[in-house]
C-alpha cells in the first residue's frame, strides 16, 4: 500500500470520527445521568450533587472543546482540562460506580490532547478512575481488600500504559519514516537537479570539444600548408628567379626550370596527403633517418648547398606523430636555411638518445639575433609540433656565428597530431 493510500485511509477514519467525537461524551454523559437518577431515586438518595456534576462536565466539555477547538493545540490548557474532567470523573465514581463507564471518554481525551509523556499520565489516572469504578464492594479497610484493589489498579494502568507507549513508539516511527521519506524526496530533487546541470555541462563540453576539434584542425591544416604549399612555393619563387638571373645560360636555366617543375610536383603531391591526413611521401617508404637524408639531398641540389646528413644512436621505430614533428622540423630549417643564412655548409643530425629523438639543423651562415621577435609562421610551427608531443625546440643563433635548430621529442609512445 502506497504512502499516499495510506494517508487518505487514516485521513478518511479520522473525518468518520470525528462526529463520534464530538457527541459522544455528551450521549454516554446523558445515559449515565438518566440511569444513575433513577437508580438512586428508586433507592431513595438524593441525586442533586450528581446532577450538578454531570453538568459541570459537560459544560467543561463544551467550553473547552466544543466551543474553542483551537485550544487543543495548547498543551497546558488541555493538560488542566483532563485533569479536571478526571478529577469531576473520581467525585463522580466515588459517589456512584456506574461512572465508570465514563472512562472511555476520559481516554480519548488523553490519548488525543495531551503531549508525551503528558499522554501517559493522563491514561494513566482515567485508569486509577476506571479501577476505582470497578473495585466497588471491595474492603480498603483491610490488607486482602487494600491488595485487592492495587490489583485492580495495576490489571487497568498496565494495559493502557502498555497502549500508549506503542502508540507513542509508532508515532515516532512514522515521523522518523515521514522524515526520511521527505529527505529522500529531497534527495531526489537535487539529484535530477544535479544531473539537468550535468546535462547542461555535458552539452557545453560537447560544443568545447567540438570548437577545439576545429581549432585543431584548422591549427593542422595551417601546419601542413606551411610545411608544403608554402615552402614549395617559395622553393619555385627561389628557382624561377634563379632562372631570370641565369640569363643567356642555357644549362643553368634549364636545371632552375627542373627544379621548379620537381618543386611543384612535390608540393602539390604533399598538398593531397595534407589534406587527407596522410604521412608525408619520405616517411611512406623509408625510415626517418632515410627520409630526412633524402630531404636533405633534395634541398641540396636544388640549392647548390652541400649537407652532411648523419644518424647516432640505436635506429628505432618511433611512434608516427614523433616522426612526422622531425621530418617537418627538418624541412623547415633548411628552408629557413635557404630565405636567409647564406649558408655555404649545412649539417641535419639525428640522435637517438635513451629516452628522447633529437634532431640538429646547424648552418654556418650570418645567423641573427634570437631575442627579436622571428618573422613568419616557420619557427611557430615548428614550436608547436614539438610542443604537441611534450617536445622542446631550441634556437641558438647570433649574427654572423651561423644557426642551430635542435628538436628533441619523446621516444616512447607519445600522443599527438602530425
């Protein structure tokens, strides 16, 4: 049976109640007067003093009941109504025993309008009332008699004390039930409250991720486009204009014009692979030191700039990202080398250390001054591939004492984006 049953159950017995309630003393009042007037009239004693307290009762009643059922929620009026209305009840039943049916109002009363453990003292003198009634004809005067009655006293108070204190623990048992009820409500509500606001803060990680998604990728895409279209284009421009400057020189003009059209071939080829994502073509058929040897060959004879390339270390697999960082770290220095150092030597040095991959770019050219803000997007990217692997980049230079680029990178398997 659900809480909400239950409750309309309770609710419902208490409303067909309460107009029992409500009369009832004054019924079992008036039947107990009637009966008690003519049972002492017939006897021939007199019945004033019982009739002016069974008035006096029910107009106690009326006035502190009927008449102002707001007082019953103040403890210690009702506390001094019971123990009036008992008192009267003792008088009564000391004068007439039949009053002792009188009792059971004396326990609703009790039992509804007094507080614990105010409850329990008050059931428990209706009780004495109720054993009193019924000990009539018993002889206080002697032991058995006076034992006799405590016995009474003792078979009415236990019961109904009994009556009352699992009323009372039931009562405490369903505040405590009704508190937690209400906690776990409560819990409830902040949990779905909780979690529209994790719902809420989840929607706002996806669209984080979703905007840092993009800026990833558009961070790649402006990498890769240095790394290929810029470079092969500024690899044509060089040779074209080599060409111009060549002259009536048939040989030099046509090795410039090759070497502009390989430029272009290449660039476009790594543009593709760019685009979607795949590794760079040296990488696709060579180890790293092979392809950054090849490279470097490359870029040697299009330039006329002779480059040592040389490997140390124990050769080993490397994860891809790693890789793809050095090979385009190498790229870019020697085009750097190229725009700017003037360099008549260059050497690319790879280095497989215990737990990290170095590459080296060195050229003898007039080098510059590092504390000036760099030009262009080349160191930038650079710096940021490497940074993308927990790498470091380190750029020594000063003018006229040539450049060195190192690169240095995480052997082991390390995330991220190429």
């Amino acid at each position: 049976m659900s809480d909400a049953m239950l409750r309309f159950l309770v609710d419902d017995r208490e409303r067909r109640l309460r107009p029992v309630v409500a009369v009832g003393p004054y019924v079992l009042l008036a039947i107990l007067t009637v009966f008690t007037t003519v049972s002492r009239y017939r006897a021939g004693r007199p019945v004033g003093v019982d009739l002016v307290l069974c008035v006096l009762i029910a107009g106690w009643i009326m006035w502190m009941v009927t008449l102002h059922p707001a007082w019953r929620d103040r403890h210690r009026l009702m506390a001094v109504f019971v123990a009036v209305l008992v008192a009267i009840m003792a008088v009564l039943v000391v004068r007439d025993p039949w009053f002792g049916f009188y009792a059971p109002v004396g326990y609703v009363y009790a039992f509804r309008l007094l507080p614990w453990p105010g409850e329990l003292l008050g059931v428990a003198a209706v009780a004495v009332v109720a054993g009193t009634a019924q000990s009539d004809g018993v002889r206080l005067r002697t032991p058995a008699g006076l034992v006799e009655y405590l016995a009474i006293i003792a078979i009415n108070v236990a019961p109904t004390c009994g009556l009352a204190w699992l009323l009372q623990r039931g009562a405490q048992y369903g505040l405590q039930r009704e508190q937690m009820l209400e906690a776990l409500r409560e819990a409830n509500r902040r949990l779905e409250a909780t979690m529209a606001e994790n719902a809420g803060l989840h929607e706002q990680l996806l669209i984080q991720a979703r905007e840092a998604g993009v800026q990833d990728e558009r961070r790649r895409m402006a990498q890769e486009i240095h790394d290929t279209l810029a470079q092969g284009l500024t690899g044509i421009i060089t040779q074209l204009h080599a060409a111009e400057q060549a002259g009536r020189d048939p040989t030099a003009w046509q090795r410039h014009l090759t070497a502009a059209t390989a430029l272009a071939r290449e660039s476009l080829s790594e543009a593709r692979r760019s685009v979607h994502a795949l590794r760079p073509e040296p990488l696709q058929t060579a180890q790293l030191g092979e392809a950054i040897a090849e490279v470097a060959r490359r870029w040697s004879a299009r330039h006329g700039i002779a480059v040592q390339t040389t490997t140390t270390g124990t050769v080993r697999p490397l994860p891809p990202p790693a890789e793809v960082a050095l090979l385009r770290v190498a790229q870019e220095g020697l085009t750097n080398v190229a725009r700017h150092a003037d360099a008549t030597r260059v050497g690319v040095t790879l280095s497989y250390l215990e737990h990290e991959v170095a590459l080296d770019v060195r050229d003898d050219g007039k080098g510059f001054d590092p504390s000036r803000p760099a030009d262009g997007f080349g160191l930038v990217a650079m710096r940021q591939r490497v940074a993308g692997l927990a790498g470091s980049l380190l750029v020594e230079s000063e003018p006229g004492a040539g450049t060195g680029i190192s690169a240095r990178v995480p052997a082991g398997r390390t995330e991220g984006c190429g």
